[in-house]
C-alpha cells in the first residue's frame, strides 16, 4: 500500500473501457504521475478520507486532482463532490468531473456544489485528450508543486 | 267706612257732653248689631282689676270696664286668662288682642298702643306698723324691698333705685303676706291695689307710709297690639261713652267705693275726682281734637285719591274705547278680506255675523238674507248622500256639545241657488265664563283640492299598476336570470370537471416528461458509453497495431469511428429535440432581425459569408422567447448554406409579412430545393430527402424549427421546386 500516499490523481470511473481511455488520454498528455482507479463512490470517498479499505493510507496524503465520473453505483459522484467540498480539509483539491452530456440540472448541481471544472466524455478520443489538456490546470501535475 | 265715620261722630258728640257736665246725651246705636270678636287677656289675681270670682270667671274693675267699653263699642268679647308676664307677650305677638290694665310708659308705648287712660293710681310704700325709721326715700336704701314681677312699680323701683336689696314676687298677695310674716321690710304697690289687699287678707300689722315720699301716679290704659288702628278706635270709642253715660261711675263705686269710703275722708274724694276727671277729659278732648284731626286728614287724602282714581279710570275707559273701536274696525276688515268664509252663530245656531267671503262663496247677495237665520237650515241642511241630518248630527254644532274646536274636509255645504260644493271648515266654540255661547266657523270651498286629490289618486292608481306590471316584467326577468344562473352553475361545474381531468391529463403529463428526463439522461450516459469504448478502442487499434493492418483493414476500421461519430450525432440532436420540448418558455419582445443577422454571422464560415449574399429586410419585433426563436434561425440558416453550397447562385433572402392574425417570416435560398411532394416529411425527425453522401445531416433540424414553433402557437411550411430553392416559413401570433 505505500504507493498510495503516492497517488497524484485519482480517477472515479465504474465503466473500465472509459477509466482505460482516461488513463491513455493522461498519458498522452504525457502525464505520468502516480494514478489511482476506484470503482464507486463509496470506494473514493473512503480513500480521500483514508478510512474502510483505505484506513492505514496516512491521513495527511492527498491526492493532487480527482476526475470524478457524475453517474456511480453506490455513492453518487455530485454525493462524492458535496462531501469532499464540505470538508474543509479536503475542499481545496480540485475535481474535475466526467460526464457523457451536459445535461443541465447535473451540471448547475456540480457548480452549486464547488466543482472545479467538467469534460464533456467525447466519442472521438483524440477530443478527449484535447479536453485533458485544455482543463489548464496540469501544469500543477507536472512541477510537483505542494498546494 | 261709613261705620268709622258715624263712630268718630258719636265720640265727638259724647265728648262735648261730658265737658259741658251733661250726663243724659243719647249714644247713637250703630248699625251692625254684631261687631268683630275681640280676645282679652286678663290677670287672675290682680284685684281689684283683674280676678276670678267664686265661680272662675274672670272679674274686677278693669274687666268689667273693658266689658261694658266692648259693650258700647259693639265688640264681642272673649277672655283669655293668664298670668301677666305671659300676657304682655301675648299682646306684643297679636295672640291676644287687647289687655285691660296697663300702666302708661314710653318704653311700654313702643310696644303697645294704649287708650285713653281711665285709672290713675298713686304709688305707696307700705311697712309692718311700727316702722319709723323711713322718712326719705334715701332711707329705703338698705330695705329689702318688695314688688310684684311685672308690675310698673317694679319698673319705677329700678329707676329711683329704691334700694340695694329689691325682690319681686309673682303675686301681690305673696308680696304682702311676705312682708306681713317679717321676710321684707316694705312692698311698693299701688295705694288703691295695697289697701284692698290688706282690707282682703286682714293684715293688720301693715300700714301705708305717708303718701307723700313717693309722689308718682301711674295713667292706665287699654292696651291694644301695636297697629291695631281701627281696635284702638273703638275702645276710645267706648271708653268716651261709658264715661259719659255714668257707666264707668258705677263700675267704679262698685270696686272702689268701700276702701276709699273707709280711708278717704269727702274732701279727699272730692280732690280725687278733681284729680281724675278734669285732666281726663280734657285729656280726651284733647286726643280726640288730634284723632279727628288726623282722620279728617286721612279722608280727605283718601277721597282725593279715590277721585285721581277715578278720573284714570274714565281716561282709561276712554282710550280702552278708542282701541276697541279700532279693534273692531280691524276685525271688520279682517273678516272681509279673507279669502275663506266666516260666520258666526249663537246657542241658537242662528247667525250673529257673516264676512263678505262667506256671502259670495254662499251665493248671498246681502247679510241681511243671513243674520239671524238658522245656518243650519240655511246651508247645512242635508248631508253630502242627499239624506236630511238627524237630531244631535250636525258636525259645526259638535264645537257646542264639545266645548272644542274641530275640524270637516268632507262635507257640503248648500248655497243660496240650492246648489252644494265640497267643503272644508273649522268651527270653534266661542267662550265666555266656561260657558260656550256661540260658534265660529271659518270655511272654503274645497271643489279644486278635491278634484286634484281625485286626479292624484288616479295617477297613483295608474302607477300603482303600473308598477304592478313592471314587478311582474321584473320577477319573469329575474326568474329568467335564475334560470341562467342555474345554468352557469351547470356549466361551472361542468367546467370544473373539465379542469380536474386537465389537472389530472397535466399531472400524467408531469409525470410522462419526469420519464422523458430519466430516459433522456439514460440515453445520453449509457449509450454514449459503448460508443465511446468502439471508437476510442479503434483509435487505439490504428494507433498501436496500425503499421500491422493493409490499407483495407484501416479503411475498416475509419468505417467503425464515422459511424460511432454519426451515431454520437443522432444520440445529441434527439437529446436536443427533447429538451426544446421541456424548455420553459421565457417570453419577451424579441428584435427578431437582429437576431437572424447575427445568427448569419455566427453560422456562416468567412468562405461562405464572402461567397453569399445575405438580403434582408427589416422585420418586424415578436413575442417569443429568445433562446427558442435563435434555434430556428440557426437551423434555417444553417440549412439554407448548407443547401446551397454546390448552388451557382449563393443568395439568403430573409422577409416578413404582417397577416391579420399573425406574423410570418421567411427564409429563401435558391440551392438545391426539394420534391414538393415530399413537403409533408420535411418535418419529421430524422427525415431526410437527400441523402447523407449529397447533405450531411441527421433529420432533426426542421423537426426542432417545427417543434419551436408550435410551441409558439404558430405554423411552419415549406414551398420548393427540386434545384430551384425552397424558401421555409414560419408564422408568430401577433402580440
């Protein structure tokens, strides 16, 4: 497990094939840090609190960004969302989220909620690499500055 | 007054006698045999004045003088008895109206009016025999001395200051007796009234000192209450004749004569009567010089005014006269100047007066066919039905029986021709000391008030039916109202119903589109997923392993992405369609012109916009909401670009035009057009009349146009030949 206080980014994604295509689309963006994949809800809201299956992650590692799918077994993502920014330990790390259109309401809820930006899960993947790019934050991966 | 003036007349005459010596004149009888009552109060136990005898009667000199004075001054006389410092109060307050004896003071003129004096008597001081040691009054000093309470002497003892040691007693006989058994040393007491008391109680040991160290004599009188004028005149009156008639002699002989008999000696009583009857009667004349005096004064101050009097009197009557006869002119006028008829009748119901009104409106020609004629007979004889008038049935002659005014508007009254006309009259009794003694009646002809009153009584019978009727009109409109009422009732309720079905339809309809959401939503992330896996795993495929596949095997493999493209594009443009549908209409006043020219800006590439020609003229503003309506610029625009891009002729014209109703703009290209007789499925979703190799396209475009439209409330067509260009419609109500 000690690769986990490692994680740089943590990708909430239930479907592989779409959690697959993120991880390509980070590494063409030759994003290489250390990522971590959960499953559901509740599977991320127990690492970034380090408790369950995650109870002996140290408290004070945090990952640097999470993507965060809008549509989750379990635990919905925008619950996800509401219960990192209420924490105010947790807030400050920024989340990204998925989702596959931009229905309305999910979108005004997220913002409501303190989301930090979304992308649109596009079906040509080449504009999925694009979005990965244009969210402009990166950079923050990339020079390993502490927040 | 003819009483007094005979009286005084009388006391004239018997004075005259009296001094000239003549004892026989002849009193004059009055009149009156009986005069006014007079209460006398008298003394029991003053003797020899005032007593009682053996059988309680009063008696003694003064009494039986006062008896014999009432008796010729024509009084009747009462006796009340009492003891004397009671009665002198009884006389000052008017209880009683005269006393017999009182001595004449000033101090006692204030309060009382006194007669003539009849009496005087001497003051004595009297002692036990054998007393010798008084020969001046200074000598008295330290005597105890004894008076009677009340008695003048008390009065006189006070102011000589007869001594230091002065005692009173109630009675003279408690005095002497007193004095008798040693418990004073002397009673001052009137000679007369001492000496009969002595003489009476044989007191032997009492003897009178000399007569001579008091020289006082007392004048006494008849006391009447103070004012008592016309008393005190007959008292005067009937002293003067008891005097002169011997009367009073007598009385006196009666009383005095034994004690003076016995101490006096002839010489004495001659001095005594000298004494006594020359000043008295010249006293008297002297009075009564002054009384007449003053009464011929008072007359004739009294006829004088009686004759003032009566002279006001006459003027009065004169000037009363003159005002009458005015009076009486002014009623004569009055009366003939009014406008209604006046009579009046005595008991008899006969005529007394008539006013000119009267005989004209009665159809007379002189008062003389009046006065004094029955009026009854004459005017009123029969009644209004044309049936005589029973006994007793007469209303003017009612104000006789009654003694009150009262008052007829429905009666006739009979004129001189013997025609009748309606009248109206008051009649009112005329009174004179509570007793009606005749009847005035005032009364006009009523012809025209009746008939008015007829004609008001039509017209409001008239109306009375009148507003009959329009009661009637009313209750059938109203009742007709009712009616309708009751059937807007109905169709409220009907309406209602129809409303709950609506509220029920939109609920479904809520719940339907709540579906739409879900499924909306399940769309856009469930089938998007494996799309994205296909053309996302095929990117990866080319990408890896593309160096091991030929030329057809990546042509494979482009088919796979573009159609997961394409079917990326019809998942959007469906999820687009029904979220058009669900949008919540915001309406506001949209410059639409405007909008279309930036939408062209916006839509066309700078290739297209340098190649087109963009007419438009101006259009006008339209209700909608914003959103929508840019939406359907956008895909017409779009479209019509789109159409004529392998076109030889790139124009967009864009217009409107003002309908009754509506307003409808229009967008025309001259591109590729269409097959007019596919117009009906141009605006179905994923309809196409090109195919997808001639026009990219997913079909969904005109069918979001139509759906935004409709939702407007407006219309859209289509009008278009195959490479001649369409030109596509769309209508928005007017305001």
């Amino acid at each position: 497990m000690e690769h986990l206080t490692e994680v740089e980014i943590l990708i909430v994604e239930d479907n592989p094939h779409d959690a697959e295509m993120a991880l390509r689309a980070l590494k063409e963006n030759k994003l290489t840090n250390k990522v971590l994949v959960v499953h559901d809800g509740e599977e991320a809201l127990d690492f970034v609190f380090a408790r369950g299956a995650f109870a002996d992650r140290p408290k004070t590692s945090r990952p640097k960004i999470i993507l965060l799918d809008l549509k989750l077994p379990k635990v919905d993502g925008l619950e996800v969302l509401e219960e990192i920014k209420s924490n105010p330990v947790t807030k400050v790390i920024p989340v990204i989220m998925l989702t596959s259109s931009k229905e309305e309401s999910d979108l005004v809820k997220s913002y409501e909620l303190g989301v930090n930006s979304y992308i649109v899960k596009p079906v040509d993947f080449d504009k999925f690499v694009d979005a990965i790019r244009e969210l402009g934050f990166y950079w923050l991966l990339l020079n390993q500055q502490k927040i | 007054m003819k009483y007094n003036q005979l009286n005084y007349f009388s006391v004239l005459v018997c004075l005259l006698l009296v001094t000239i010596g003549n004892t026989q004149a002849d009193i004059p009888v009055v009149d009156d045999p009986v005069g006014p009552v007079i209460l006398l109060g008298s003394e029991a136990d003053y003797p020899p004045y005032c007593s009682l005898d053996e059988a309680g009667q009063p008696t003694g000199f003064s009494v039986e003088l006062f008896a014999a004075v009432a008796d010729a001054a024509n009084l009747e006389l009462e006796i009340k008895i009492g003891p004397w410092l009671a009665l002198k109060e009884y006389l000052a307050k008017g209880i009683v109206d005269a006393l017999p004896i009182v001595a004449k003071t000033p101090e006692r003129e204030i309060r009382y009016d006194f007669t003539i004096p009849y009496l005087q008597l001497q003051t004595a001081i009297f002692v036990r025999k054998g007393t010798n040691d008084i020969h001046t009054l200074d000598d008295l000093k330290e005597k105890e001395i004894l008076v009677m309470k009340g008695d003048i002497n008390e009065e006189l003892a006070m102011q000589l200051e007869l001594s230091n040691f002065v005692s009173t007693t109630t009675t003279f006989d408690e005095a002497f007796l007193k004095l008798a058994a040693g418990e004073a040393d002397a009673v001052i007491a009137h000679r007369i009234i001492g000496l009969q008391i002595i003489d009476r109680l044989g007191l032997k040991g009492i003897a009178m000192l000399d007569g001579k160290l008091i020289q006082t004599r007392h004048e006494f009188c008849f006391a009447v209450t103070k004012g008592n004028d016309a008393l005190l005149a007959s008292l005067n009156e009937g002293l003067a004749i008891v005097m002169a008639d011997g009367t009073y002699s007598e009385i006196y002989k009666k009383w005095f004569g034994p004690v003076i008999k016995e101490e006096l000696s002839r010489a004495d009583i001659l001095r005594i009567a000298l004494w006594l009857f020359l000043p008295l009667g010249a006293i008297l004349s002297f009075f009564w010089i002054i009384a007449l005096r003053r009464e011929v004064k008072r007359r004739t101050r009294h006829l004088n005014e009686e004759i003032e009097e009566h002279k006001q009197t006459w003027e009065e009557l004169q000037t009363q006269q003159v005002q009458l006869k005015r009076r009486e002119a002014q009623i004569h006028l009055l009366l003939n100047s009014t406008a209604e008829g006046i009579y009046g009748i005595d008991r008899e119901g006969n005529c007394t007066f008539i006013n000119k009104s009267a005989l004209e409106v009665l159809g007379f020609e002189d008062r003389s066919q009046v006065i004094g004629k029955n009026m009854h007979q004459l005017i009123h004889h029969t009644k209004p039905d044309g049936s005589p008038y029973g006994a007793g049935e007469c209303e003017i002659h009612r104000a006789f029986r009654t003694g009150e005014g009262m008052h007829n508007d429905d009666d006739v009254l009979w004129r001189a021709d013997g025609t009748s006309f309606p009248a109206e009259y008051y009649s009112y009794p005329i009174r004179e000391n509570d007793e009606t003694t005749g009847v005035v009646v005032t009364f006009w002809n009523i012809t025209e008030q009746k008939k008015a009153k007829e004609e008001l009584l039509r017209l409001k019978r008239n109306l009375e039916i009148e507003v009959a009727q329009r009661t009637a009109e009313l209750e059938e409109k109203v009742r007709k109202l009712d009616k309708s009422q009751q059937a807007m009732l109905y169709m409220v309720e009907d309406l209602n119903e129809v409303t709950a079905k609506m509220k029920e339809e939109r609920r479904k309809l809520e719940l339907s589109n709540q579906e739409l959401d879900a499924f909306t939503y399940s769309v856009s992330h469930d089938l998007r997923a494996p799309l994205r896996a296909i053309n996302g795993y095929s990117d990866f495929l080319l990408k890896d392993y593309g160096d091991k596949l030929d030329e057809e095997g990546k042509r494979f493999l482009d088919v796979i992405r573009n159609n997961a493209t394409k079917m990326d594009r019809l998942i959007t443009d469906m999820l687009n369609l029904s979220r058009i549908s669900r949008a919540e209409m915001r309406m506001t006043t949209v410059d639409l012109g405007r909008v279309a020219e930036t939408i062209f800006r916006e839509v066309a590439t700078e290739e297209e916009q340098s190649h087109f020609e963009f007419e438009m003229e101006p259009l006008p503003a339209a209700f909608c909401d914003y959103a929508l309506i840019k939406q359907v610029w956008i895909n017409l625009i779009s479209n019509a670009l789109k159409y004529s891009g392998k076109s030889a002729v790139k124009k967009i014209q864009i217009g409107s035009r003002a309908e009754e109703n509506e307003l409808v703009f229009f967008v025309k290209d001259f591109g590729a057009g269409f097959n007019p007789k596919y117009k009906d499925k141009l605006f179905g979703v994923f309809q196409r009349l090109h195919r997808d190799d001639e026009f990219k396209g997913t079909g969904v475009g005109l069918a979001i146009v139509q759906r935004i439209i409709h939702r407007h409330g407006g219309r859209v067509w289509a009008e278009a030949e195959l490479d001649q260009g369409a030109t596509f419609y769309f209508s928005l109500l007017k305001n």
